[in-house]
C-alpha cells in the first residue's frame, strides 16, 4: 500500500475543501508545486494532484501548475476537468503519469473503458460518493446509481484502478469509511482491479486500519491523505513506513 500525498489546485493554489464544497476551502500553499517538492523530499515518490477548477467547470484551467509538479519527477496521477481525449493527452503531455476520468466515466462509461483500452495503465476512473451513491460535476449533483455498480460495469469493460472517495468523510479529519472502502475492495477483487482509499484519513491509526484490510484483499494499491497532512496531524514519512510495512 502507498501513501498519496494530495494537492488540490483552485485558482492556482494548493487547498483542501471540506466535503467537496468549492467555497469551503483553506489555501495551504500559494504554489501548489511547494506542496508537492515537500513531500518529495520526505521520500514520496508518488502524488494525488486535482485540478479543482477543471472538476467544478468541466475543462482543465490549472496545466502550468501541474506540469511543474510533473517536473519534480515524481508519478504524478491527475483528475478533474478531463472529458475528452484531447484533455487527457494534454495532461500526459505536461508530464501526467496517469489520468484519473471521474464525471464523465460516471454518465458515459464506455468513454472511460475506450480510453482504458488505448492508454492501459496510464488510465484510472475516480468515483465519489455520497451515503454510497455517485456524485459527479465536482460532487454538486448525485446519480441514482451506486458507486458499487459502476465501478463493476467499468472494472469488467477493462478499466484497473480506481479512485474511491467517500465524500461524506473528505476534508473532515473523522477518520475514512473502513466499510464502504472494504465493499469497493471485494467489487473490483474479481475483475482485478486495484483501489486507492480516499478520504478521512486524520490519524497513523486511520492508515494502520486501513492498512489491515490487506489481510483480507491484495487490490488495495493506496490511500490518498490531504488535509491530515496540512494541519500537520500526522507525519508524512511516518505514514509511509505503515503503509509500506516497515
């Protein structure tokens, strides 16, 4: 399991939102790229980067910022505003690792699983959910679907990593969904698609729990933790030596 330390990008700075709510947000960082070379020279060498901006109005607005994280050399996973190819070349093009397709995996699922089918890996679906359904449009509206069927209809069309986040715990410090992270885990485990936990993440004890849940499934590739990280709740490398085992 690894740690992916988050930066969130509105109107060109690092900040956290809570609950996803685009005018409740602290800015922690002028330029998100001092986020991102702190934990770089805590020893991470990967990073959860969203573009807040592109995920509220549908089309990337923060690509200068993101291809300086991108230079820092680390892997870099992007979501938010990317809707069509060309969006999802320019972010490879700037450096991006790997394209996480939230809102529109979610209404058009055959968009997501094409561009699995083109780009393989470099490709990751980002699903989010409120009480266990799907929210899309930077979280302000909700499906009538669950987040459990979605992800089996994208795991099985060939889509291997997904993103799933727990809206209800996001930003909040209130430790993550251990039960809705578990049901997400044992619906991809048959396909073979892998899952990186998000949200909630407010303690070492919160990454211990989620941590154990490997006894149980080998699909679980990470956790994203953000704010935790901010308000200096836990400690970067400390989290990193759990979730790796040492």
């Amino acid at each position: 399991m690894k740690i992916y330390p988050a930066v969130d990008i509105k109107d060109g700075k690092c900040v956290r939102l809570r609950k996803g709510v685009a005018d409740d947000s602290t800015v922690y960082f002028e330029n998100p790229a001092d986020a991102a070379k702190a934990f770089a020279d805590a020893g991470s060498e990967v990073i959860h980067v969203v573009d807040l901006d592109g995920a509220f109005e549908g089309k990337m607005k923060n690509l200068e910022a993101i291809e300086k994280i991108a230079s820092l050399g680390m892997f870099v996973e992007l979501g938010g505003g990317m809707r069509d190819e060309s969006a999802v070349k320019a972010a490879f093009g700037a450096g991006v690792s790997r394209a996480i397709i939230g809102t529109r995996a979610c209404t058009e699922p055959e968009f997501a699983i094409s561009l699995a089918e083109k780009f393989g890996e470099k490709i990751a679906v980002g699903i989010d959910a409120k009480g266990g359904r799907v929210a899309i449009k930077g979280w302000v509206e909700v499906a009538d679907f669950t987040a459990y069927d979605l992800a089996a209809r994208l795991a099985s069309g060939g889509v291997k990593t997904f993103i799933y986040t727990d809206i209800d715990t996001d930003g909040m410090l209130a430790g993550p969904n251990i039960a809705a992270q578990k049901k997400m885990l044992r619906t991809l485990s048959p396909h073979g698609a892998r899952l990186i936990a998000s949200g909630g993440v407010s303690s070492s004890a919160d990454v211990e729990n989620l941590k154990k849940l490997e006894d149980s499934f080998d699909n679980l590739e990470g956790v994203i933790v953000g704010k935790a990280i901010y308000e200096r709740r836990v400690d970067l490398r400390e989290i990193m030596a759990i979730a790796e085992g040492r």
